[in-house]
C-alpha cells in the first residue's frame, strides 16, 4: 500500500499531543503515570467497540446499539457464569468469555440483516435493536442488578484491574483488537471491500462485491468487538445493570469521526479510532482535573465535538 498521509492519519494523534500538553499546563499532575494509565484503561472499553464500529462506518453503515449490546451480553455473560459456577468452577469465566463473543457476533449479525437483508436504513434498524436490548437488560435485571457470583469475583478481576509488564490488560487487548482489525481492514482483500462498498455502493456492485456479506460481516465484527469490550468490564463494576454502557454509542461514534473516518463511509482509520477514545476519556479527565467545566457535563462536550468533527469533515471537502 502507498503511504499516502493526510490530515485524517495524523490529525488525530497530532490533537492527542495537543491535549497532553495542555492537560499538563492546566494541572502539572495530568502527565503522571498513574492517571494516565488510569485514563488509557477507562477509555478501552470505547476503543475496542469503536474498532468494530470502524468497519461499520467505512461500509456505508451505522449502528446506535452498541451501548445496549454491551449491557446485554454483560447481563447474559454474568448470568451464565453464576449458573455454571457451582457445577464447573473458576471453568465458568472462560466458558462465559465464549458465550459472550457468540451472543455478541449473534447480535452483530442480526443488525446486519436487517439493514441489509432487511433493506432498513442503519439509523432506523439500529434505533430499534438499541431499544430492544435495553428492554432485555431491564428486564432479566428485573429493574436492578446483575451480580457476578462471589466465588468467581477474585478469578475474574485481573482482567480489568491486572497488568501484564506494567500495562493494564484492557489496554493490552485493545492494542491487540487495534493490530488485528487494521491488519483485516489493509491487507486484507476484506477490507478494500468494505471500502468500495462505503465508497460508491453502485461501482462496488458492478465489481462483483456482495453488498449484503460485506456490510453484514462488518456488523458481526462490531457485535464481536462489543462482546470483548463487554468481557473487560464485567470485573470493573461487578454487575450488570440497566444502564450499563448508556451513551457509549454517542462516545464511540465520535471517536470514529475524530480519528478521521468520514462519516458517510469509504475508508477507515483503526489507529485514528483508538486515538480518538483516548482523546475523549483525556478531555473527560481533564474536565475532572480542571474544574473549569462542569464533569456533569461531559458528554455535552462529547456532543459539541462530534459536530465540530463532521463540520471540518465537510469544509475541508
């Protein structure tokens, strides 16, 4: 592939130096290595959906239910680790990781279906996922929470709050996701499919690209890409609730855009992504660190940036 970099391959990491010295002007305790680690750990969870939802977005689609999926398959994964626990052991975690990466591509493939099969625009088909897995969190959670049995708390724990080599284990498999999705999304005959579908469906069609497997592939990923972030916040709160993940699709779509992936489809950018939850979760922190905003109003500054984003998107066209 020629190295051909624009504004949206460095733009990204160019305004996450920005924010670093910034953050470290305004409260000199920003740069440590603690918050930072703390800070890089918390913005995982985004990073690694956000990966799936890069896929989604460079085929020309969308979808607004990852924040209700991942609540979902964390209610389904504790749920069916607490019934094999008795039986099968400390056995029941990785059993239940399993079940969870099935429950999600199961879910991914579904919203894939129904866009593409199902012909209904990604916004309306996912807006309707999206209220259908939170009606189903709620419902198995009968209002309140899902507890992960006792037994397996301790077992489970390092895979949120251990290290591996100093580096925390969420940031350790969100690099991991990061290098196999743009491996998949580059190399792969895959990934330029995904490209000439988001790009011009018509030209992709007349190619001989399947529309329908492309674009629904790139829904299963993003259903298995929530089922990993979901896998790594079970230990975090302990529990499955109704609220779990509520706006993470707000936070994952605009970290897509920040890291320069064009909104209407095309091309994607895996690393510019990830960048761009780190970016988010820093301003988050900052906003925490500073006290010159209001940490209540977090995802309103979330929200200006996504249409701040797509502005510069359409302008610099």
């Amino acid at each position: 592939r020629e190295w051909n970099i624009g504004w949206a391959d460095v733009g990204p990491f160019l305004a996450l130096l920005a924010l670093l010295v910034i953050g470290f002007l305004i409260n000199p305790d920003f740069l440590s290595a603690t918050n930072l680690g703390n800070v890089i750990t918390r913005s995982a969870f985004i990073a690694i959906i956000a990966v799936g939802a890069t896929f989604v977005i460079s085929s020309g689609g969308l979808d607004l239910s990852v924040g209700s999926m991942a609540a979902f398959i964390t209610g389904i994964t504790i749920m069916f680790m607490n019934s094999m626990a008795p039986e099968w052991g400390l056995a029941a975690i990785p059993a239940g990781m399993v079940v969870a990466i099935v429950v999600g591509t199961a879910c991914g493939l579904m919203n894939g279906l129904i866009v593409t099969v199902g012909k209904i625009e990604p916004f309306i088909a996912t807006l309707g996922t999206m209220g259908i897995f939170r009606a189903l969190i709620t419902y198995m959670s009968d209002g309140g929470t899902i507890p992960i049995d006792r037994s397996l708390r301790e077992a489970y724990r390092p895979v949120y709050f251990g290290t591996v080599g100093g580096i925390s284990v969420p940031i350790l498999i969100s690099i991991a996701v990061a290098a196999v999705a743009s491996f998949a999304l580059y190399k792969m005959k895959y990934g330029r499919k995904c490209a000439a579908v988001g790009a011009n469906e018509d030209v992709a069609r007349y190619s001989g690209i399947s529309i329908i497997k492309t674009r629904t592939i790139a829904y299963a990923i993003q259903g298995a890409c929530v089922a990993i972030a979901a896998i790594c916040y079970v230990p975090r709160l302990g529990a499955a609730t109704p609220t779990t993940g509520v706006l993470w699709e707000l936070q994952v779509i605009t970290a897509v855009v920040i890291g320069g992936t064009a909104l209407r489809g095309g091309k994607g950018h895996v690393w510019g992504t990830v960048a761009g939850a780190v970016i988010l979760e820093l301003i988050a922190n900052l906003m925490v660190l500073s006290d010159l905003v209001s940490e209540y109003l977090v995802a309103g500054v979330q929200g200006v940036i996504i249409i701040i984003a797509m502005l510069i998107q359409r302008f610099s066209k």
